[in-house]
C-alpha cells in the first residue's frame, strides 16, 4: 500500500501549461482508466489543440466553458497514487477573475505547485499565488518552470527566474523552495528525467511529490477559514459560513480579512445544532463579527496578525 496521503495544490498563471502538466503526470502515472484514454483521443482531434498528438490538459479542464476557452476556471480535484503515495491534486483556475476560486482548494493542502512560463518569468499573479499559498500555511514549494523547449532548455533563463521567485517570497514563510525545469508537452522531468537538460540532476515533478512530507496537521496551525457563504437572511443579521481549514477560533477572538486589511472580533460561532464556544478544523460554522467587515465569497478569515496578500 501507498505511503501517507498528500494534498497538492497547483496554481500558476493562464497559458503556462498547468493542465498540461497536471495531464500528462497522471497519463505517466497510469492513472487514466482506458475508456477515459479514448475520449481523451477524441477529443484530442475534435479540439485540435496539440497537432496529431494528445492534448493532456483536457484531463483537468472538465468543465465545457473551460475546454472553449483554454482556461481552467473552477478548483478541478484528481486522486492518484504511485507505489509510494497516495495524492489528491486540486488544480486551481490561473486567470486573474477566478484567484478566488484557488482558496478553496489552497485550505487544505500540504504543498503548492507554482507553475510559471519560462518565456514570460514572475508575473504578478505568481506573487499572488504564492502570497495565497503561504496566506493558508502552505510551506513547501515546488517551482515548476514549465516550457523549457521554448527558450532552448536554456540554464540561465531556469536560474534567473528561480532567483526572481525566491525574492518575491519576501517574507512570505516557505519551508521548502524546490525548483524544476519541466517541458509539460514532452514530458520532461514530469516523471522521468529529461535527455534534453542534463544540466539538472535534481528531482522530477513526481519525485518531489513523493519526497514531501505532510506538514503539522492542521489543529497546530493558524486559524483559517475559507468563506464559502455570506448568510443575510435579514438586516440584522451577515453571518460568514465555510469549514476551518486549520487551527481554532473562539468567541471574543480577532479576526482578519487580508485582502480588505479589515477586522473584527468574533461574536458567535453558530452551527446546525447550535452556538459554540469554539472550532477547529473540519468544522462547519457561520461565523457572527461584532461589526461589519468588507468580506465576501472566496475570502479568508484569518487568526489576526497575519500576512497580507498584497496588491
């Protein structure tokens, strides 16, 4: 039986091949059950996307709004395994209009897959990601710079975006930084090592995955709650309902939301079976403020001080 479970999340900016990679991982993992394999063939031709070869990144762009636009736009889950370990992948949207879709599938993670264009480097949406990724306590990193074979599987373009993301990091906090120059479409250093870049004799993708271990389970980490839910059912009452990710919040507690920089304290802690004096990971509350906050649908409430997310 496989090791431990890890939860991955892979994040990066629109066009950088993250389907693409995520795709041909779970085809070299042997995770595509054959029936899968041929409509993955048909629609291969029927989109035409990858020129008489397979377009891997259908895989994980499921939803028919992203297969017409290219672009991955819900949190998109995928469970496989390997001798080794067994993984859930949650593969989250790269444009700018759904960062907050990411958050969910970022709550519960143990590392980040950051993706980025070796032709375009550190965008600003890469600082997000990376900002979000810390944000939720995700403190090992995976640097995937992807497209390697459209620069030339050039060294130096690799290592200048690899000290590009790690001064962005700032005083985000990462526990491991491990950066790996990938060609998604070919599969170099997905699984297996790339004849193509021998000037890398560091881990593949999976390796890295498979050498992770899970960080601190999540009660010993701090408070956060996606809000999945903003509940008005009159004028008196915006309450703030999701499932805590990580740590403990009780009443009286202040509380943050890092992309407004507002906070609060918190007044009720309400359940289906009633209040509570506090909770922990796992559970679903709606959480009660003493005052009104600028909060919405895909924010964080976090234990408060706490990291800012940035522009």
């Amino acid at each position: 039986m496989p090791d431990s479970l890890l939860r991955v999340l892979a994040c990066g900016s629109v066009d950088d091949g993250k389907s693409t990679l995520l795709g041909r991982m779970l085809f070299e993992c042997g995770s595509i059950p054959d029936d899968v394999m041929l409509a993955l063939e048909l629609d291969s031709r029927r989109f035409g996307t990858v020129e008489g070869g397979i377009d891997y990144a259908l895989l994980v762009d499921g939803l028919s709004a992203e297969r017409d636009q290219g672009i991955t736009i819900d949190v998109a889950y995928r469970f496989f395994e390997t001798p080794r370990r067994r993984f859930i992948l949650a593969d989250a949207p790269g444009h700018q209009q759904y960062t907050r879709n990411m958050v969910t599938g970022a709550s519960n993670a143990d590392l980040a897959i950051v993706l980025i264009d070796a032709r375009k480097g550190v965008l600003d949406q890469t600082r997000r990601h990376a900002a979000i990724a810390s944000l939720l306590g995700i403190r090992d990193i995976v640097l995937a710079v992807n497209k390697m074979d459209l620069v030339g599987f050039d060294r130096d373009v690799f290592e200048r975006i690899v000290a590009d993301f790690h001064a962005i990091l700032g005083r985000l906090k990462a526990r491991s930084v491990t950066a790996i120059p990938v060609c998604a479409r070919d599969g170099d250093n997905v699984t297996t090592g790339s004849a193509r870049m021998q000037w890398y004799q560091g881990m593949t993708l999976l390796g890295a995955l498979e050498n992770t271990e899970p960080g601190h389970d999540g009660a010993t980490r701090p408070f956060r709650m996606p809000v999945q839910l903003v509940t008005r059912p009159d004028h008196n009452f915006r309450g703030y309902a999701g499932t805590v990710a990580s740590g403990t919040v009780k009443v009286g507690a202040t509380v943050l939301n890092p992309a407004a920089r507002t906070e609060a304290k918190v007044a009720r802690l309400l359940t289906m079976d009633g209040d509570l004096d506090s909770a922990g990971p796992g559970e679903a509350v709606t959480v009660l403020l003493d005052r009104e906050i600028d909060v919405s649908r895909g924010d964080v409430l976090v234990a408060a001080p706490a990291p800012q997310l940035g522009d």
